[in-house]
C-alpha cells in the first residue's frame, strides 16, 4: 500500500506442480468525482506487452516508456522515449474521456477494449488493453503516473 493509503501492489504465484502461475495487481482508490481537467498535465506512461491467456505469440512480448502530454479537451502528444520494438514518432490523439467515477475512455477499433480508471488522488491511472482480432490477440497494461508540476 502506498503512503498515502491511494494504491494497493499486488504480486501472487502458484506453485503447485503443473498449474505454476505468477500474476500482479494494482488497485487504485476511487475520488468523490472527476473532470476533465484532471487528465491535462504531463503523463509518464509505462507499457507491459503480452499475448493474451491460451495464445502464443512472440512478437507481443514486450514493454515501452514514453510521455503523454493531455489537454483538458482530451488532446495531446504521445512520445515514445524507449521500447523493445523501434520507438515511433511522436503521436497526437484525441478522444480522451473521464466520466465523474473515473472511468477513463479512449477511441478504440472494432476487436479492441479495455479498462481504463484514475486514481484517487488524480495523479495516477492504470489501463488494461485488449486486442481481440483474431490471429492478433495480445494485452498492454499501462501505468500513467502525472509529472509533478
């Protein structure tokens, strides 16, 4: 728990022969409401890549690290600083969202969802992403922590 009583880490495994499994959680408190000025700012952004339960697929394994820079509008900058695949170039988006429980919401393509929330002290977000498309399926979780100011 974090010092401030706002995040909760979590990392399991299971042992037992031949159901072995790790797995990791983070759980962030929930604020008395949002806005959308509380998505402008500064957002490191950190990126764990996997295929998805039950699939294989190599070239899904991976991480990347990079800043987000959010407009109260729900625009903004990505840049990737490092990646295990060649980090792209700089990126604006649009569509960012936040509903008054925090819920966070992003444009996604058909086969796509995901999990979106900020915590409760509105300087952290956790995101859990999926691609659905059939001989593509993989997962990112993401970790956004706000730039101090």
């Amino acid at each position: 728990m974090g010092i401030n009583k706002d995040i909760l880490v979590g990392i399991w495994r299971d042992n037992n022969a031949g159901a072995e499994e790790y797995g990791y959680s983070i759980s962030v408190k929930m604020a008395a409401s949002y806005s959308m000025q509380d998505l402008a700012g500064t957002w490191y952004v950190m990126d764990i890549k996997t295929p998805q339960k039950d699939y294989s697929y190599p070239n899904h394994f991976g991480f990347d690290f990079g800043t987000l820079i959010l407009q109260s509008d729900g625009t903004g900058l990505y840049t990737c600083h490092t990646s295990s695949d060649p980090c792209e170039p700089p990126e604006d988006v649009s569509g960012f969202s936040i509903s008054a429980d925090g819920i966070v919401t992003t444009p996604l393509w058909p086969n796509e969802a995901e999990n979106f929330v900020m915590g409760e002290n509105k300087n952290i977000m956790i995101q859990i992403f999926r691609d659905n498309t059939p001989g593509d399926e993989h997962q990112v979780f993401s970790v956004f922590v706000k730039k101090a100011e």
